[in-house]
C-alpha cells in the first residue's frame, strides 16, 4: 500500500488526485491533506479519505475544522506545519499540487527524504531548478512530473536515450487569445482570460495560459526535469490540446503522447510509475476529433514567453524574478487592479531591475524571490 | 562492422537502405546484395558498394553480370542460390527488402542463424507468422520492422510493457481513392492506381495501397510482431502520413511516432536499433504542415481491408490465402486484364474456396500458396 500525501488538496489537481486514488485503492491510500484556507472542501475530503494529518496553512482558518477533525487524524498549521508534515510524517508519495512559490519549502524536505515527487507545482523547478534537481541526484529523490506536457515527455522518453534527444516540442493550447490580435490585449478582461478554451484549471494557471507565460515556466521545468538546453526545447502551438508534447529524436523521429485534455492520466501516471493502470477514463477518438493542427507561437504577442526563454537564457535566479513578477502581476489582474497588457511590462521591468543571483543556496533564492514581489508591487 | 546482406537491392526499399548505409559506413558495410532480374542496376551497385557476394534470381539475367563482376565478388543464382547466401554465407543483418511471398523462404534461413532481421517484406509474416515467430524464439533472432507503421509501434514500445496495451493503432494514407466513391472503383485506372498521394513505392505495394489490402497486411503483420489478437489492432485513415503509428495503453494514454514520408527513417532505426544515429533526412515541422486529419475507414467501401480482419480472424493459413490471390490479382491488374473492382472478389472466391489448412509447417504452407495461385488464375 502506498502513502499519498497531497498538498494542495483542495485546488484543481488536488481534487483529481482524490478522483484518481478513488481508483485505484487498492494499492493507495491518502495519509496527508493541505490546504491554504478552504476547510470546508477539506472537511468533506477528510470524512471521505480519512488521512492520518492534514495541515491548513492559514491558522485562523484552521479553528473551523479544529473540533470537526476524527481524533485519530492530526491538524497542523501554518508554513511551519507544512514543513513539518513534510519532513518527519509518515508518506511514501508526495503530490505537489500547491500553486505558486509556496510549494519550493515543503518540496525540498520531500526530496531531501528521498520521496517520490509527483509535482504539479512547476515554480519548484522554475525558482530553484538547478538546487532541487541536485538534491533529488544526491537523495535519490525521483520527480514524477504531473503537467500533462512534461508527463507526455517523460513518456515518450521512456527506454530511449537522453543523449539522442535532438529537441523537446512542448505543445500549447494557446489559451483564450492564441489567435487575437496584439492590440485585443490591451482591453482583455479577467473573465475574457479565465475563459480557456480546453482545460478547467485554477484561476492562476488559466491566467498564465492566456499570457502564455505558462508555457514559458514549463519550458524552464523541462530544462531541469530533463536536463536539455534552451535552445533544444520549441514550443508549438496545437490548440486542440490533444498532442500533450512531443520529442524529436537525432535521427528525426518524433515521439508523441496523446489524450484527452485530462489531468487524471498524468496523475495517474506519476503515481502508478513504472506501471501503467487500468481505468475508465475517456479514450481519444481521432476520426471524431476529426483534425489537429500545428501554429508557430507570435513571441512578438506572446511577450511573457518570450521573457520566460530570455530568462532561462540569462540564468541564475532570472527564472525566480520572473515567477515572482508574474505571480504579483497575476494576483493584482485578477483583482482589477492592472490590465492584461500590463502583466509582460511589470515581469520586464522586474528583469531589468531587480539583481539577478548565482547562488543556488534556498535563503538567497527566498530573499530574490521576497525582493522581486516588493519591487513590482511598489510599481502598481 | 556491421556486415549487411539486402534481399532485393534494386527495389525501394533496397535502394533507400544503401543510401542509409553511406550516412553510416563507419559502422555497417554491404557484403551481399540480391536482384531478380535488374542487373544494370545491380552492377552500378556493385561498382558503389563492393559487396563480396551477389545473387541474381533470374539465370538468364545472371549472363548479364557474370563478366563484370570483381573477381573478389561471388555471383550465385536461382533460388537456390538465393537460399545459400541466406544460409551459408557471412552477414549479420538481413534486410528483407524483396517483394511478395518469395521473401519467405530466405528469412527463415536467415532467422535459423539467429540473425537480426531487418523486415519490409510484410508476406514473410502475413503467410507463415507463427512459424517465423516460433524460430525467432527458438533462435534468438530479432525481427526490426522496417515498414514506418511497424516500426512506429516498435518505437512506441520501447521501454513499455506489452500487457499494458489497450490496443494499436495503424496508419493508413488511405491511397489515392480513400475519399472517392465506390462505384468509382469499377473504371478505376491503373494510372491513377499508381498515383500515391504520400510515398514513393514499387508498383504492387501502391496498387495495395489503393485497395487498402496493404494496411489489412500490415494488420497480420503487426498481429505476429507485437502478438496482440485482432480485437486490439484498429485502422484509423490519416492521409499527411505523419504519423505513421499508435500505440494505446491501458490508462487510455496514446504515444505515436511521427515523421515525414520517408522510408528511410524505419530502415535506418532497424539497422541502428537500441542506438539512434544523427542524419541529414528532412525533419518534421508541424506549423509548417498545419494540419493532421483522421478518418475511420470505410470497410464496406474497401473490401480488401474487410477480407484481410476476416482471414486474420479465420486464423490457419487464410492470411497466406488471401496474400497469394492478392499477388495474382493485382499482378493481373497491372497488366490491365482485369478491373480494379476485381481484386477483392478474386481474393473473396479464393477465402471460400481454397481449402485452408492449420498446419505451420513450410512445405504446407508452400502448397496452400501454390493451390491458390492456381485457382485464382483459373478465374482468370
């Protein structure tokens, strides 16, 4: 029986991970849940999971599921009961399903314990790619990627050879605005850009899809997960979302995975690895899908990708400035307080500003990190 | 050094795999070359490539050569000849590249010596595949599909386990006719038979694939490579040929190989297989392609693709059947004496009417395909 715990259990890939499990119980189950604030969906996953801990980040959220909880099951809090959780209770899988920089702390004390990382969190690899990869080498920590881009990745790598990879494809559905026009950005409303056309997801991944920020961080995340340079990883825009990415291989071959716009498989996957499991997900029918088709992504509209490649290119803690921005610029477009178009100035500005490090020590990281957010919010 | 003996050097096939020999001759070399009849084409080999033994099946022509031969080089003719050089003389891969049921008995010897078999000729399969699956068992020889569908799936496989998969799926162009209608088939041409849409291939494999009895073949083909039932292989009409194959998994993830039409791709994987080898053959770019279509075939529509489930499905020696009333046929076809529409009925009367036999013994499978020559030509 392996030992799920799952932060974030409350978002969209937590729900599906719950979902997946569901499936196959006979050889999971969930020891540990978190949440950041919602303890009314955690109370309803904890009456039906039953774990052995939860942790609800926010502690004066947690006084409402305090006196709720079976006495078997023990409450922590705050990032402090993250931390702990993580690092001293009992789990064999880690699913990092948390949104944003706050997943890199609890994700490391995985990885230092040698867990399995399924990571849906891509800021993990994105802020601190090169120090996570390493302790994963040194602990033998294995990251299972959760994205369905990376997991079509990891797929099509299987029984090949890294060195023979000519060049990862990471296909984008292109959110919302693909095939807009520039000058549309300027006017693009919250719900205009929470209108994704193919994947029901958080309100922070749909916002980076429409910017294609997006696919810039799982550009970085597929650097370190699979260890390729910048310039041997394209992005392509497929706005049917039915190729989750591709490699090509020296001799030209390409190897692709296909599905459904489904989180459930590559959930599913990165718990079930080496084995792949029956279920009764929905299958692909190509002939009533009828036509998939291929664009070059416009870096000149999709100004967030493009920085997120610059970013990569430049190195250092540019990656992290670049979340942090982003993630400020998200949090302030949702509230109405920035326009669309604003989001790729601030992210720029922050780049040119705030000094890039080399350091890959955690405290310098959170410190650029920390940094980054006070400057763009001093711009707003 | 790999030593390379070539079944059939003058064909498509054979002409596309010493092209992909010169990108690797640091590595294989040609020792042994075959040809029916083709002997100016041969002798230009020979001159290029130098190979220590060379087989022309048909004597007459063989007069032809004999004196322009280097001394060094070998000449052996007839059949039995052909049967020699398979049996006797020295070479590690063997790259079944002629057409039709006259590959059978060579692959065997080739398979008896533990050799690693390089495949296009799909008949050595379709006729007699669990015979020369038995020998490849018993004699640690290894079967590299060369045709891209088989070799798309193959490469799908790599690293995955085959108990994990739901089903394949096979790619067909479709042909020149996928989207005409039946009645078109009563006057159809064999001009516009010939005119493929995608590949370059000899006369019967493109009359093959306007009947689709090529992808019914291929359907065999692929029941004694990878050992899966007939209910776990689907047809799927994808006219780019891009993506030349599918694999299905159990958890509903799809992988696919793609690549553009061109035949050297598979021959140099079957050659190079575990190692992939860096090339100057045409990538594939998806934006610049646009679009990928998919179709369901029509089985009513194409009868020989029906004919060819059936026989697969009748099991015995149906297949072997089917393939000799096909060679008849279309050869027959060629020659304009009969009509395109003739084909799957010919190939029809023979499934009802030849006796089929459940023996795997060579001599029998030899006198099913003789018996079936016979009738169909009766027919005639």
């Amino acid at each position: 029986m392996k030992k799920v715990f799952i932060l974030g259990s409350t978002g969209s890939i937590g729900v599906n991970c719950l979902s997946v499990i569901e499936n196959l119980s006979e050889d999971f189950e969930v020891v540990g849940l978190t949440v950041n604030s919602n303890t009314e969906l955690l109370h309803e996953q904890v009456k039906k999971y039953n774990p052995k801990f939860v942790v609800v980040k926010d502690e004066s959220a947690s006084q409402n599921i305090k006196d709720k909880l079976p006495t078997e099951c023990e409450l922590l809090t705050s990032e402090k009961g993250l931390l702990k959780a993580s690092s001293e209770l009992d789990y064999d899988i880690f699913v990092g399903a948390m949104v944003g920089f706050a997943g890199l702390a609890p994700t490391i004390e995985a990885v230092k314990r040698g867990k399995r990382i399924a990571l849906a969190n891509k800021e993990t690899l994105v802020v601190a790619g090169e120090l996570v990869t390493n302790l994963c080498r040194e602990n033998g920590s294995e990251i299972l990627p959760v994205d369905s881009e990376h997991s079509a990745i990891y797929q099509c790598l299987i029984g090949e050879n890294l060195n023979e990879v000519e060049k990862l494809v990471l296909t984008a559905s292109g959110g919302p605005f693909w095939d807009k026009d520039k000058s549309f950005f300027e006017n693009a409303t919250v719900e205009e850009a929470l209108d994704h056309p193919n994947w029901k997801m958080g309100s922070k991944i749909t916002i980076d899809s429409a910017t294609m920020i997006n696919k810039g961080l799982e550009v970085i995340e597929a650097h370190w997960l699979f260890g390729l340079t910048v310039k041997k990883i394209d992005v392509v825009i497929h706005p049917q979302s039915i190729i989750h990415s591709m490699v090509q291989f020296v001799d030209g071959s390409i190897k692709a995975q296909l599905g459904l716009p489904d989180m459930k498989l590559p959930i599913q996957y990165a718990l079930t690895f080496p084995k792949r499991v029956e279920n009764n997900f929905g299958r692909t029918n190509l002939p009533s899908i009828g036509s998939l088709t291929f664009f070059e992504p416009d870096l000149n509209k999709f100004e967030c990708l493009k920085l997120a490649f610059d970013a990569l290119t430049e190195g250092g803690a540019a990656p992290c400035i670049l979340n942090a921005a982003n993630e400020v610029a998200v949090s302030k477009f949702l509230q109405k307080e920035i326009r669309f178009s604003h989001i790729p100035l601030l992210i720029k500005k922050a780049l040119n500003s705030v000094e890039n490090i080399f350091s890959q020590d955690l405290a310098t990281i959170f410190e650029c990190d920390r940094k980054t957010r006070e400057y763009v919010q001093g711009l707003i």
